[in-house]
C-alpha cells in the first residue's frame, strides 16, 4: 500500500498531514494563511483559508501536469504562389482549431492562471496518424474540409499542419489560491468537500469539488481534471433549502446538511451527470435533534446530531443512495469523515482529538471500536515557530454556543488576560463575516468577534439547561492570542480532518497509535527511535547468528562426522486423500490416496517419489512419479475446487499433467509447500533465484522462476526446455522483466509497479523455503467481466428474451457460459469482491451512454451505436475482485505502469546506473532514475515529454530505446546513458529498413501478436545480428488440447547468420501468459556488437478477438 | 572406566533431543558388557551433575559444558537412581507425555493454546515422530502453524522462554513476557534480561568494565543483544516451542 496522507486542521488554523507509514503530524508550513478546513483526494487537497477564498494544494508527482495547446494552419495552393496563406472567402481562418471553426491564432493562447508555464515555443507536429510526415509537417487534401493525406498529389489543393505548445502546471505542493470568478461570487465560502473520482476514469483525474457558502448556497466546480487541476468555473446548485454542511464520497454519494436539521442526498449522479439532477430530503436520525454534519463514503453515510451522537446510515449503496434507517454508533464526536475505503476519522467532543475508527471491512462497514490518534506534531519539538503570528483567526464548529464555549476555554482565559492586543489583524479578517458585511441571520448563529465571545461564554452558564432551544449548527470565529505558551500546548485541538486522500484498509499497519496516553511527549517519541530496530542493526544481529551457527556446526559437527549417529534415518512417509482428474475416458475426478516418500539419495540429496493409488475396477493400482523428475507445480485455483497441477517433461509433451484436488485450500498449500520444498532438495537449489533466471507468469498471476542451465542455448543440441524446472516464487503479477545484474520489476493487474526485494518464497511457503525478510503483503485488483446480451423485438423493443438459439441473456465473453450477477464468484477463493456489479464503458469499440454495443446477430461485432440492422445489443459489466498475499516483493508507488523494460547489461558492477524505461497506464513515458543492483527500486521517475500517448517500450543493445505509440507509430532514441538518462528526444522512426537493423525484429514482433505472423519476423532481416535468443508464449500450440494456449516456446537455430531461426522447442504450459529471458545473457563479452542480446516474448493469452487492439506492448519485448 | 574401550561410546547426538530418547545404543551397548543384575534405570551425570533429561540436549551441553573441549563425555549410571535430582524415564512414552505438555504450555502463552487445540491427534504425533526420528521436514511441517501469528499483532502473545542458569537452587527463570512493549516497540533479547536476570546484561553503568561476567547461550551461540525476541522465538526455539536461555559464567581464562 503506498503512502498516503490524513490532512487535519487544528483550531489555530495549522495544516497538518499525517502519513500512514509516518509517526507525526507533520505541519504544512508552506500554508501561509490559517485554514478553516480541508478536503483531500489522493493528488491533491482543497482548503478553505481564513479569507474564505478557497486554495488547492497539488502534490507533487514525478508525472508533471501538462496540456497541450494545438492549433491549425491552413493554406490553399494558387497558382502564382503556389501554397500561400491567402484562403479563398469562403474557407476557413487561417489559423483555427481542428475543425476550422474556431479563429484561434497562436498569440491567442493565454496560460490559464499565475500557476502555468509554458514548457517551450510554438512548433510543427511532423507525425500524422502514426507515421511520419515530410519537414514541416503538412497534411494536404482537395479541400476543406476533407481527408488528408500526408503525400502531396496532383490535385492537392489545400494543406494543413498542426502546430502544438505545452503548458505546464509548476504550483506544486503549495497552497494556491483558486482566481475567484469574474461574476463575483455572492458571499465567502464556508464548508467544502471533494470527491467523485469513483464515478467515470474519462476524463483522467476528474474529480467532483462542491463547496457551501455561508447563506447557504451550493457550488459545483466544473472540469476539473488531471490537466486542469484547477476546474474551470463554478456553477451553483439549486436547493431545497440552506445548506451548512456537504460531504461528497468517492463514488456517486453526495449528502448535505439543511440548517434546519434535516439532511439531503442528491440523486441522479452519474457518469454523465456528475452534478446529480434533484435533491431528496432525509430526516434527521431523532425527530427532536437535528443533523449537523455528515460525512459520506463509497456506500457509508455517518452523521452526527447537534447533541454531538453519533450515526450510521443502513443500507446505502449507489442505487440506493438514500440507505434505508439509522443507527444510533458509540462516541461523541464534533465532526466525522469518510476517507478512501469507506475508513472513518472523527473529533471527538470530548478531547478533540482525532480518532479513527478500527475494523472497518467492506463486510463490517461500520467497523469495531474507536481508536485515538496519538502522535506528536513536529511543531511540539520547535515551538517557537508556532508563534509567528501574534493573532489567529480559528474556527470552530460546534452546536451550540455552551460547548463552543466549553470547547475552549483556555482560549477564552487567554483573552481575558487585557494588553495582550491580540485584536488587531485578525478582526480586520472578520469584517469578511456575513453577520457584519450580509446583514443578519440568526443572530445567535452570526459569526462572532471577540466581545461577542465573551457575551456568549456569559451566557453559556444561563443557557445550559436549554441546549435544544440554541442550537443550531455553527460557524462561530474566535479571535485569540497565540504566544509561545499557548502553542506548546501538550493537548492538540483539531477543528477538522480529511481522509479523503488516505488510503488504508483492515490489513494497514498503522503506528498511529503508539501511545496509549494522549500525549505528544518528545521524550517518549526518541525512546521509542532509540528502540526500535534499525535495518542496520537487523544485518548486525542476523549476521552474527549465522556466523556462530555454522562456526558452532564446524565446532561440534565437522570433526565428529565419523561418531554414529544415535537416530539412524528412515524413510519417511505422508500421506493424504485428495481427488485426481482421472487419466482414462470419462475424464472426472476421483477420490485417490496421495502419498509423498522422501528418502537420502545417493548422493545425499534428498530424493522421493510421490504415489497416487487409485481403484480400477476395484482393483488397487497406483501411478507414481519421481520427485527429481517433476518439473513444476502449478497451482491452478479455480471457483469450485483447490487444484494444482504436476508436470514431468513426459507430461509436459503430452500436454496432460497430474491433476490433483485437495479438500481445503490450507490443505493444498501444504502439499504444494511440502512438494516444492522436495522438489528443490532433490535438485540442490534453495535461496533466492540467481541473476540469471527465467521469469515467468501464469494467466492466474503466479510468478515462476527457472535456473537456466548452461546448455540451454548450446548449439546444436539445447536442452528441450520442458526438462527446465521452474519454481514458485510469491506474489501476484501481470508481467515481469529482468536483467542480468539481479534487477526484476514486476506489474500487477492493478498497474501497481512491484520489485523483487531478494527474497524467495512468500505466499503459502512458509518456513525454510521462504526467506524471513524481503517477504511484503502485495495486493492486486482486477476486474472480472460478465455481458448482458439483448436481442430486438419490433413488440416490447429490447429485452432479455431472446430466442431459442441464442447465448445466455447472461454470459461471459464467448457467450458459451452463463454468467449471471448473482452466480459469477471471483476467480478462486484468495480472491474477494471490493466492489458492486457496474456497467464497463471502456470496452473496446464505443458504447453509447448506458453502455450498450449494437451488432446484427451474435456472434458478431460490435459497434457503439444503434443502426436500423441491428438486432440484438449486448454490454459488459464489471466488478473488482481483491487479492491480498505475500512475496518478495515492494511497491514502487505513485504511478501505475503498463509497460517497463530494464537494459540486459551483461557486465556492470553493481553501483553502475541501469536505464530502465516504464510506459504509465495513461501512456506517459517515464525512465527510472538511481536504478542499480543495490537500488533496485532506483529513486524517482523523470518524465519524458511526448506528443502522443505510448503502449509498449524496449530497450536493447547499446541503450537505445525502442517504443511503439498508441497511434501504432514506432519511436526510436539512442545513446541513453548515465549521464543523460532520458538520452535525447524521442525520435521518429523514419526508413524501417536501413542499416539498423535489429530494432525492427523488435517492432515487427511487437505489433504481430497473433502466432502465425509472428513467424514473418524473419522477414524483415537483412542485417547481422549476433546471438540472439528468442523466447515467447505461444497462443496455440499445434496438436495439443484446449489447455495448450499460452505455451512458453524456444526458438532453436536463431543465429547471426540465421535470425529467423529453425523450429520451435515447446516447454511449459498452457496457461502461461508471459515470460523474460532478459536476465539469461550469458553471451561471450566480446561479442559486444550493438546488437540485441536477448530477446523475451509473451503474447497475451486471452481468448478474445480484439487482439489487434490490444496489443498493448506485452506482444514481445525485447 | 576410561581404560576399557568396551566402557565407551561415542554418539553423535541432536541438540534438541532429550538424553534418554537418544541413548538406546548407550543402553544396548552396555547391556553387552554389564551384568544384567546390574542394569537399573539408566541416568547419566556429568562432573558429578546428575543430568536431568527432561532437558533439551543442546540445553544441557551449554548449561554443564559450554567451553569444555568436544566430545563431551558423561558418565552413564546404572545403580544409585537420584530421585531427589531426577525424574525417572522408563519409556518412550513418558517423554513423549513431557515434550507434548511442553508444546502445549508454548501454545498456551503464544496463542492461547488456540493452534495446539486446533490440531489432530495424528498432528501431535507428527510433531513427537519427526522430533523422535529427527526429521526436521516431518516436525517443521506441522510446527510452522505453532509460529505462525497475526500480522496485526507484530507477533505472539507472550513469549514461552525459559532462562536457566547454574548458580542458583532455581531450576529456571519462566515468566510472562511479550514481543511487543504497550508503546509498540520491539522487544529484543536485552530488554527480555534487563527485566528477567538484568545481571547477564554488560554493566551500563560503568562501562568501562568490559570483563562481561555471563555469557547467554542459547543453541550453542551468543546472539546479539539486540535480537529481536519474537525472532528468536520463531527460529531458535527448541521444538518443544520454548525459548532455552543459558546464562553460563564467562570462562576466566
């Protein structure tokens, strides 16, 4: 889980943000302004400061927010200039957007606001729909508006070219203020809150920001989104009534606060409605009391009443946003907030410190128990930076004027104290308040000034009998002096907190909450540094064990080998039950006795066989296979039983392994430990994998590793590569790509960057075949998808009676398996459901607005629209599973990737920098930097500025990057090095066929995934390529079973002279999804050509024929 | 008896295994050579030190004999049983009983004795037949579920070590003990002797005094102070699930 931040505000108006791997408040010091509250999302927090404008604080990423500008020139060819600006009347400007409609001269374009830059100047975009254009970048046509073309032909009378300007968002991680609208707003804002990134991923980074002004009016931000971080506008809202509060979840849940006491949700929020359409009124949790605040998550709705009880909504989810009935929750709290995950944060009423609520799962929303923060902020070490200011504006929220009264009186004392002039700045802030600038509201609920404090704290005594009568919720502003003695105060007051932006779940390991007292003492927080482990001292303490150990077994073992031993060593026999897909026709399972027998070798490995006896015919017989002999187990979870799977090389040819069921899965995990642990013995291998090793992944995720062995590329006889025994390693993986110095990265299904830490093991590998340290908890998420298929009558229209023939109303992809909502479970019991059942509108191909695609009949294919010939229309849903498990491997947060490649350097030492090149999931390309064999991890992203979004990126022989865009059109860049990283810019490929030759190998595999042409690579060689190895998965494997698809294959004879190679070697499979030999270079150093040396391949293994779409770089790599 | 090669053998023995499981060739060998009118119940002695069995081999060797010479030679007794020292042993069973317990006893300060409860009778006797047959996969197998804890929790309830030392009537030191301190820090070798028998620790106070005055052994080495318990706990905890501490006097030469 990577790191993320808890924003909270305390009554003087501090911003503070606490990280979840963190152990203090961190205080906000570039805020200028004291800040009445904020509201997070993981990029970005929005604020209200004391001047009632609004701020934006955008987090700093690696992945700068960038826009680019275009603009079109056009021209039109006469006869005396030839192509000249001169248009003819009728035509377009001569400068215009890319419809020509639009006049949009280049001096037109302004930076949006004081926050942007421009990158660079103005300049001619020379690649046109993936290829490359002549100089200067001109498209031509017969006319406007028409088709064009890149080439100038005889009756090309007009031409075009794009011109493209970057700007670039530079106000990162400080507070901005957000230029205020030129109708001027009516009056200054007082509450905020942001959210709605959950409702549609188009555009990126899109969020929903809706604010409360103090009469009570609401507001929307429109557009914002990651290249506008800003929104463009606000747009107000009607309302049923004036609203104090509002809290926006994450998904489609927006709840408001009435100032009456009632509670409104707005209905109608959806992908194409963010704002939401109508307001429908929600009473409050007691007739008699009513709301003050209420914060809304995913499909939580907490609220709190003006006597400070806390409540939890039933039944809320997006199609029923309004729940169904309160209940009434333990504590007292001031204020509440709904983070990411549906994780709760209070203030509680009591202490005013922040809790956070503990136990909350997506089956236990409302979690367990209450759990106060407890960690000093870094302000308590140096006080005397919290006294800066002389005056404070703070904020408090209360219910009624006893408890704001009651909340502060230490603030009030101070204020009695007279000459301390702590009035002068602030009440010049205050004149902004409503009660003096507005006219009067209630005038009980009118912000307040000093004097009016101290007439209420009077009153507070006469009016605590009569708490319901006054109370309303509240904004009421309290001037007070800060000196030295009031910020050191031991007992932080926070006003507000937002967890929108911090990302924890039940399996979080918090240190929040190290000290049971509530107290910020600094001595306490250094014993605690000083006790705690440091990772040096871990080596100190774990190296002197293993030293002594082994001196204590020279000591006591080496010189008595020859003594008897006092236990002679037996054979040792486990047994169990378990099920086995029968060998013979009908093929089913059958209830078999499974039996492992470990004895010592000859040579004092440890060896076994495992036995599986069976009745045939009521006749006992068994089948047995030697331990030495198994190449792989293969755990192959499905829904219904805990199968896994035993391959010999013999099984492998035949495409039929052992298939084994046990009862439980704990059951399985302990044979599949058991078994590997055998399997390793038998073949001497323990620890982690070498440098050199394979890597390779299954369809189901699993990450397996292979020692090559020498002769695996001799030549002419290669060792068949299903002889290579591959081992399990933890964890849970897309892809995977390695290099030859121990350097491995790994992509999750969720585009979480993962690398391998040196460790082995994890998963269900417990004990010696997995190692103690470098094993972390790796979650992945991925989307599960079922379609909805409906067939045309010209009666009823649409509708989910179709006829006799059809697929299932409800399917899967082929249409050959019902999948209903209700019947379809995630992949195998390790994973669980995160999310509810919505429509997936990034499907390939368009979708109209609810998501359907319209074909002729099934099976055909689909189009976005609906068309007098269409007949039946069909749409997917999707649902997130999660999958939480253990590996040797880290995160590499913020940037979630779909592509990466590491430079296979065959020789380097270990502290030398390592080029590795990674594709965002929104096609940015990014290159590592600080990448060695002791940093894996390397340090921080730098972004490499495109034109176009890219798919798939390589890099080869002599560091010259290789990347292929989303548009299809292949870039090349050379001589990336240590001392420029990002080498130079991303040049076009131009001639595909001139001396440098290997690349297009590279391309040209790429972009054929389908098997067959994959063989065509050859093809384009007319060049010397030295050594080079070419590993893939192939989709089909000829001959073989249904299983066979997804085949890790070698391809034998592929030499300099001879590129194309000879023949396939198949190994291991089906079922398997990607592989990388990229660590495998054990090529002679002098054959140190800029040539590649390596290649890997994978084909995607999916079943779907949209594959031309999808190539998505994870085709070959090389 | 050192002049007769008849009146010795020699063993490779387990640390982690007790003296009478290991010693049916100690018994046959001597059957040969004594008279059976002789043969009561076997007991072994070292420097005049009846060695209680129902100790871990490995614990005994570092309590009696940590900086002596190897082999170790004891001597075997077949007359004059100390019962005021020892427990008797006439079978297998009885340690089997004893070892059994002893897990138990771990698993009810580590787990609440949820784990020991939850396992089958052919369970424990997978553990006692591994620890019987020394054969570490068979025991390990079924043991790691005894190690393992919840994530959450940063490691077991309480810590089942025993501390012993040879200067005191104490047979060991066995209290409660946890991995993890209230304020969330780890708990580490030193700071379980700081509490238990803070004599073994260096003398902070004068620091000058290097001369350490105990070595703590645990499986024959000296892990750094600094350890981690709960590490300790989960990988150099004999298998009767017990953290065996021997704190030995430094030797003055």
């Amino acid at each position: 889980m990577p790191i993320s931040l808890l924003w909270a505000v305390d009554v003087h108006g501090r911003v503070y943000s606490l990280s979840t791997a963190g152990q203090q408040w961190e205080r906000c010091h570039d805020a200028q302004m004291e800040f009445k509250r904020v509201t997070a999302a993981r990029q970005c927090c929005w604020g209200i400061a004391c001047d009632n404008k609004i701020y934006l604080n955008v987090h700093a990423s690696d992945l700068p927010v960038r826009y680019q500008e275009e603009a079109y020139e056009n021209q039109r060819w006469n006869p005396v200039d030839g192509f000249s600006e001169r248009l003819l009347p009728s035509d377009r400007w001569q400068w215009s957007d890319v419809t020509g409609l639009q006049h949009q001269p280049l001096d037109s374009f302004q930076l949006p606001s004081s926050s942007w830059e421009w990158e660079g100047d103005w300049y001619a975009d020379e690649n046109f729909e993936g290829e490359p254009t002549e100089k200067g970048g001109w498209t031509y046509a017969i006319d406007f508006p028409a088709t064009y073309t890149k080439d100038k032909k005889w009756n090309s009378c007009v031409r075009r070219r794009r011109w493209l300007r970057y700007r670039r968002y530079k106000a990162m991680d400080t507070w901005v203020k957000i230029p205020s609208q030129q109708t001027s707003l009516p009056d200054p804002f007082s509450d905020i809150s942001c959210g709605g990134w959950e409702i549609t991923e188009e555009p990126r980074g899109r969020l929903s920001l809706w604010a409360v002004s103090l009469q009570g009016k609401m507001w929307f931000r429109e557009g914002i989104c990651h290249h506008n971080p800003e929104g463009s506008l606000w747009e107000e809202i009607p309302l049923p009534g004036e609203v104090v509060q509002i809290s926006c979840g994450p998904g489609d849940l927006v709840w408001a606060v009435l100032w009456e006491g009632q509670l409104i949700v707005r209905e109608g929020i959806g992908r194409d409605c963010p704002k939401g359409t109508s307001w429908t009124v929600v009473d409050s949790p007691t007739p008699d009391v009513g709301a003050i605040h209420v914060a809304v998550g995913v499909n939580v709705v907490w609220a709190v009443t003006k006597d400070n009880k806390l409540w939890f909504r039933r039944g809320v989810n997006s199609h029923n946003p309004c729940g169904s009935g309160w209940l009434s929750m333990v504590g007292e709290m001031i204020m509440i907030n709904v983070g990411l995950n549906d994780q709760v944060w209070g203030i509680s009423w009591e202490d005013r410190a922040v809790y956070f609520r503990q136990g909350v799962t997506s089956s236990e929303l409302s979690g367990k128990t209450w759990k106060v923060i407890s960690v000093p902020r870094d302000g308590d070490r140096s006080q005397s930076r919290a006294s800066t200011s002389n005056g404070v504006t703070c904020y408090v929220t209360s219910d009624s004027p006893e408890e704001a009264g009651s909340a502060a009186p230490s603030v009030l004392e101070e204020e009695t104290v007279p000459g301390e002039g702590e009035v002068k700045a602030p009440c010049a802030r205050l004149a902004l308040s409503p009660s003096q600038s507005e006219g009067p509201l209630d005038p009980q609920w009118s912000n307040v000034d000093l004097e009016e404090v101290q007439v209420q704290q009077a009153q507070s005594g006469a009016l605590l009998e009569s708490a319901d009568t006054c109370s309303l919720s509240s904004v009421a502003t309290y001037t007070l002096a800060l000196d030295d003695q009031y910020g050191a105060d031991e007992h932080p007051i926070w006003a507000w907190v937002s967890g929108g932006g911090c990302s924890v779940d039940s399996h979080s390991h918090l240190n929040w909450f190290t000290s049971s007292l509530n107290t910020s003492s600094l001595v306490q927080s250094f014993q605690s540094m000083s006790l705690s482990v440091t990772p040096a001292q871990t080596t100190a303490w774990r190296r002197q064990i293993f030293e002594q150990l082994s001196e204590r077994t020279k000591k006591e073992m080496d010189n008595f080998r020859h003594y008897e031993q006092a236990i002679e060593k037996t054979v040792w026999v486990k047994k169990g039950t378990m099920q086995w897909w029968r060998d013979w026709k009908p093929h089913k399972w059958i209830d078999v006795h499974f039996a492992l027998e470990q004895f010592s070798g000859p040579d004092g490995n440890k060896d076994g066989i495992i036995f599986v006896y069976y009745n045939f015919y009521d006749e006992k017989k068994y089948l047995h296979a030697f331990i030495n002999e198994i190449t792989i187990l293969v755990p192959v979870l499905n829904d219904s039983k805990h199968t896994f799977a035993i391959y010999t090389p013999e099984r492998t040819k035949q495409r039929w392994p052992i298939r084994l069921a046990a009862a439980t899965e704990l059951e399985m995990h302990d044979w599949l430990a058991l078994l590997s642990v055998s399997c390793c013995d038998s073949r001497g291998i323990q620890g982690p994998p070498s440098k050199q090793a394979i890597w390779s992944i299954t369809c189901k995720g699993d990450i397996f590793v292979s020692e090559p062995s020498p002769r695996l590329e001799a030549m002419p006889y290669p060792t068949p590569c299903d002889q290579m025994f591959w081992r399990q390693v933890g964890g849970h993986l897309r892809m995977v790509e390695c290099n030859s110095s121990g350097i491995v990265w790994g992509i999750g299904y969720d585009h979480t960057a993962w690398v391998y830490t040196g460790g082995y093991g994890g998963g269900f590998f417990q004990g010696l075949a997995s190692s103690t340290d470098n094993i972390y908890t790796q979650t992945d998420v991925k989307n599960v998808y079922i379609y909805e298929n409906q067939r045309w009558n010209p009666v009823t229209g649409y509708t989910n009676r179709g006829l006799p023939t059809d697929r299932y109303m409800w399917s899967d992809a082929s249409g050959l398996h019902e999948c209903t909502k209700t019947n379809t479970k995630p992949p195998s019991p390790q994973w669980t459901w995160v999310s509810d059942w919505v429509v997936d509108y990034g499907v390939s191909g368009e979708t109209d607005r609810e998501g359907w695609q319209y074909a002729a009949d099934f099976p055909a294919s689909f189009h976005g629209y609906k068309t007098l010939k269409d007949f039946v229309r069909r749409r997917r849903w999707a649902r997130k599973c999660k999958l939480t498990t253990t590996g040797p491997w880290q995160e590499i947060p913020p940037i979630p990737l779909c592509d990466v490649t590491i430079l296979p350097c065959a020789d380097q030492s270990s502290v030398d920098v390592v080029p590795l090149w990674a594709i965002s999931n929104k096609g940015d390309v990014l290159c590592r930097l600080g990448v060695t064999a002791l940093t894996p991890a390397g340090s921080s992203w730098l972004h490499v500025g495109t034109d176009q979004p890219f798919k798939s990126i390589s890099i080869g022989g002599a560091s010259q990057v290789w990347a292929i865009a989303k548009d299809g059109s292949a870039f090349y860049r050379g001589s990336v090095s240590l001392q420029s990283p990002a080498g130079q810019c991303l040049l076009p490929i131009r001639r595909p066929l001139d001396q440098v030759g290997y690349y297009f190998i590279i391309i040209a595999i790429k972009r054929a995934t389908p098997f067959a042409s994959l063989l065509n690579w050859g093809h384009y060689c007319g060049f010397v390529v030295m050594a080079v190895k070419v590993w893939i998965i192939a989709d089909r494997v000829q001959g073989t079973h249904s299983l066979s698809c997804g085949t890790v294959c070698h391809r034998l004879g592929v030499q300099p002279m001879e590129p194309k190679g000879a023949s396939w070697d198949y190994g291991i499979g089906g079922g398997w999804d990607h592989i990388t030999i990229r660590g495998n270079a054990m090529d002679p150093p002098h054959i140190r050509l800029p040539s590649l040396t390596n290649l890997s391949a994978s084909a995607p293994r999916s079943p779907l024929l949209v594959r031309n779409t999808e190539v998505n770089g994870n085709a070959v790599e090389c | 008896y050192e002049d007769e090669d008849n009146r010795k053998k020699r063993l490779l023995l387990p640390r982690v295994s007790y003296l009478t499981l290991v010693t049916d060739k100690v018994k046959k060998h001597f059957l040969k050579v004594m008279k059976q009118e002789d043969m009561e119940e076997m007991w072994f002695e070292y420097e005049g030190t009846p060695l209680k069995w129902h100790y871990p081999i490995g614990v005994l060797f570092d309590l009696h004999a940590s900086n002596t010479v190897l082999p170790w030679s004891i001597t075997v007794h077949f007359k004059n049983f100390p019962d005021r020292d020892l427990l008797r042993c006439p079978s297998h069973s009885v340690i089997e009983a004893h070892f059994m317990s002893s897990i138990k006893e771990a698993d009810a300060l580590k787990h609440k004795s949820q784990v020991v409860n939850d396992m089958q009778k052919k369970d424990h006797k997978q553990l006692w037949m591994g620890l019987q047959n020394d054969k570490f996969d068979q025991f390990w197998a079924m043991n790691r579920k005894l190690m393992e804890y919840p994530t959450e929790e940063g490691g077991f309830r309480y810590i089942p070590f025993r501390i012993y030392q040879t200067m005191s009537d104490r047979p060991f030191i066995q209290k409660l003990f946890r991995p993890v301190s209230p304020e969330g820090n780890t708990h580490t070798l030193g700071s379980l002797l700081k509490e238990m028998y803070p004599a073994a620790i260096p003398n902070e106070v004068c620091p000058d005094d290097f001369q350490k005055r105990y070595q703590v052994v645990i499986h024959g080495i000296e892990p750094l102070l600094e350890t981690p318990l709960q590490w300790l706990s989960e990988h150099l905890s004999h298998p009767d699930n017990f953290l065996h501490i021997c704190i030995v006097p430094t030797p003055t030469d």
